[in-house]
C-alpha cells in the first residue's frame, strides 16, 4: 500500500478477484471510457517485477525529466539501478488469471492522450498491479507542462478488500477536485463493473477504432478540430448562415 495514504472512500461489491480485476484492467486499458479529458492511452511497456520493499517509494522518486514515448527503456534502466528486478515482459490479462502468490508484481506505463490539446497536456503515467494484495496503484507525472497534464495530480491506488472495493490517496485533499472525481465518478464505475463483469480472460477494452493507431487518430482530430470546429459549433448553434 501506498505510505502515509488516507482512506478517500470504500464502496461495497459483490464481486470476486476476478471481476475486481477485470475491472481495474478495464480502467487501466481504456481510462478515456470514465475520464472526458482523455482521447484514450498509448502502453508503451508492461512488466512483471520481483516485489520490492520500497517500490512505490522508488516509483514517486523517479527523474522523468526528459522523457518521451521512449521512456520505457528509461523506466527499465532506473528501476535496474535502484535494485529493482525485471522479470521480463507480461501480459495483464494472463497475470490476473494466474494464481499468484506474490512472486511477481506487473508494473505498467503508458502514455495518457488528452482529448483537447490546447487544455490538456500529454501525460506519462504508471501503474503497479499487486496481484497477491489485491491492489494496483497509479502515479501520474505531471512535471514539465506548460499547461494541466491529463494524469490525476497525487499517486492514488484501488483495493478490493472485506467485501468493497476502496480508493486511496497520498498527498492529497479530500476536498481536491481530483480526488472528488475519484470517488464520485471513478469509484461508481468500477464498481459496476466490477460486479456485472464475466471475465474470459480476453483483454478488456473499448473495442471502437482499436484496429486504427490511438495517437495518429488523436492528431488527425486535433487537425480537424482546430481548422473546422468552430464553423461547426456556429452552424449547429444557429448562429453562422452561409452566404
């Protein structure tokens, strides 16, 4: 668990491991489906690690100045340097539908894409699936933006734990906007579905243009919002007559 986290909020469920991870991988692969801010996600690496005492710790203490779609050779070489052993890659399915009995942790890292370019920036965020705890934590990087980054503001994690699913917070006010989106919007969701799911062990997903490439799909809409957008706000508003 994350240190010195407070307990944001807990909301019961009937759902298994199983379905609790189901649904934590759902987030986790297609964030754009709760979070309006985001176009969708880009994974550029995923990883089983052997558990560290003090991995978390060494996960918010990472230099990710610099970075760029090739921080997953980055992340692999700072968490190597600081002791950490990679095991190689993974699949998230196949890691939650495994028993585990903690030998291995999947560290994830993907690339969140803002559906709005000029509000938004690019984020880099990382997750930590603790299959054996039942938990998985995601810290988002916010350094280095000129404008809000997509990724939520302060490492938060997930746990299905005596019956509910919870959500909690480290350096964070309860009274923060992210945080009250968490357990106002994230938190319902999850456990919806969470409770409603029928996991066969297939990677779930939205499964709209997932045959087209996310980011070059997400730069082509960029184009075409900025060059027709308002003309077409001002026809569907009424307000533009063609001459």
């Amino acid at each position: 668990m994350l240190k010195d986290a407070t307990l944001l909020s807990s909301s019961p469920t009937t759902a298994t491991r199983e379905q609790f991870w189901w649904a934590a991988a759902l987030w986790h692969n297609s964030p754009h489906l709760v979070n309006r801010r985001l176009y969708g996600s880009i994974l550029l690496l995923s990883v089983r690690v052997v558990p560290h005492p003090d991995l978390l710790s060494l996960l918010t203490e990472l230099d990710t100045s610099g970075w760029s779609e090739a921080s997953r050779d980055a992340l692999v070489t700072q968490l190597k340097q600081a002791g950490v052993e990679v095991l190689g890659t993974s699949d998230l399915v196949l890691d939650g539908a495994a028993t585990n009995t903690g030998t291995f942790l999947t560290l994830t890292l993907k690339l969140l894409l803002p559906r709005n370019n000029d509000k938004f920036a690019e984020g880099l965020e990382v997750a930590l699936f603790d299959w054996a705890a039942g938990q998985v934590t995601f810290l988002g990087d916010r350094s280095g933006a000129e404008v809000p980054s997509v990724c939520v503001s302060f490492p938060y994690s997930l746990h299905l734990e005596d019956g509910n699913i919870t959500v909690y917070v480290r350096e964070a006010s309860l009274e923060e906007r992210s945080a009250i989106w968490l357990k106002e919007h994230l938190l319902p969701r999850l456990v919806k579905w969470a409770d409603s799911a029928t996991p066969d062990h297939s990677s779930p997903s939205a499964t709209s243009l997932s045959l087209v490439p996310v980011q070059e799909y997400n730069t082509l809409y960029q184009h075409l919002k900025k060059k027709y957008g308002k003309e077409m706000v001002k026809v569907s508003d009424g307000s533009y007559y063609p001459s």
